[in-house]
C-alpha cells in the first residue's frame, strides 16, 4: 500500500513538473527589449493612430476628405512612416540610435527604455511636415511615453492634449 502512494506521489509530481516546465524555460519577447526594438535589423512601419484604447484610425483630418486620401496614400508607400531603432545594450536602461521617415522629413535621434516599459524618444532638429498624419507621427514620437508589444508588433503611447494616443507598428 506504501508502495503504491508512493508511486502515486511520485506520479503526480513528475505531470506536475512537465507541465510547469514551459512556464519556467518559456521565452517571453515582451520583455526581450532588445530583440523587440533592433532584433533582425527590422524596420517598423506605422499602422494607424489612434486613441489608447481604440485600434481605428484618430481623425487628423476633420473634414477634408483630400487632406484624409492624401494621407492614406503616402502610407502605402513603404519608404514613409517608417522607423528603424539601432543599438542598445541590455539591462536597466536600454537605448540606441533611432532612424526614420514621415513623408517630407528625414527623422534621426536617440531612443531609451527604461524599467517599465517606459519609452523616450529625443529626435534631433525640428522634423516640418505640412501633411496632417505627418505632423502627428513626428508630434507623437516626441511625446512618446511608453511602449507595449513583441517583436512583431508594436505599440508606442503618448499624449496629444489631454487625451492619450496609440501608434501601432508592425514590422515590415
């Protein structure tokens, strides 16, 4: 009878421990800074705008429908709305060069996490755009407060006003 609680016992503790095994070796990329920011050279491209808690697009435009298609159009091209993070070295803080494009403006600068999720970007000059989804891109990566995401999406949060903003990315 001994013998076989203990089996039983010894039974139940080796499911217990394959089952918890992933939980313990599993890799989580939410965490993975550096593999989530400048992992495979990856370029990371704008998907939408929007309020922190929607995934539509915010409307930059009001009214004017030709300022709205215009938009939309320079997001098809692959070269616009485009972000690239170099560097960085793991730990505490985690940082590097920052590369990128709206439509009219070449953007450079410098990025840094910190515990978190805490995001700073600092863009060097004064990036001018005259198209209304431009200005927000470049208006919101220098208000940029924190991010969330992997390393195929990416969601980077800020303020406009009083109200708080989502950029989505994806890798392109």
């Amino acid at each position: 009878m001994k013998q076989r609680k203990l089996k039983l016992s010894l039974c139940r503790w080796a499911l217990m421990m394959t089952l918890l095994l992933p939980c313990i070796s599993s890799c989580n990329n939410d965490d993975d800074v550096l593999d989530i920011f400048v992992g495979r050279n990856k370029t990371w491209k704008l998907t939408f705008i929007s309020r922190a808690n929607q995934n539509t697009w915010y409307d930059f435009w009001g009214s004017n429908e030709q300022a709205r298609e215009s938009s939309l159009k320079a997001m098809e091209n692959d070269q616009y709305f485009i972000l690239n993070f170099e560097g960085g070295v793991g730990g505490v803080e985690t940082g590097g060069g920052l590369s990128g494009r709206a439509v009219k403006a070449q953007l450079n600068g410098t990025w840094n996490v910190r515990e978190g999720r805490k995001l700073t970007i600092t863009l060097q000059g004064s990036p001018n755009e005259t198209d209304p989804l431009a200005k927000a891109f470049v208006n919101g990566l220098k208000g940029i407060t924190r991010y969330e995401g992997d390393t195929d999406n990416l969601f980077l949060y800020y303020k406009e006003g009083q109200t708080d903003m989502k950029m989505a990315f994806h890798v392109e």
